[in-house]
C-alpha cells in the first residue's frame, strides 16, 4: 500500500469492534490472537466459508 493505513474488523465471540494500525513498518503491537480452522495453503479452496 505504501501509506499507513487502519484494519477494521470485530471479534465474532463478543462482537467487539477492533482496529489495528499499520504503518510502513507493519503493524502496532498487539496482544490479539489469529485462529483460523483452514490452513493457509487451503484458503483459495472455499473462500467464501474461509
């Protein structure tokens, strides 16, 4: 992207909504956690349930 830029999302247990910053030299520290049940390498295969 080349200019800062700010990640929305909200978590799907408490429908809590989060942001996340990201600059040119990634993203600000964070204590979040990334789960997701479908390898990465098998995204593509279905990405609409992924």
């Amino acid at each position: 992207m080349h200019q800062p830029a700010t990640v929305h999302s909200r978590c799907e247990q408490s429908l809590e909504p989060l942001e996340l910053s990201v600059s040119d030299r990634g993203p600000e520290p964070s204590d979040w956690l990334f789960h997701c049940v479908v390898p990465a390498a098998q995204w593509w295969d279905d990405i609409v349930f992924t």
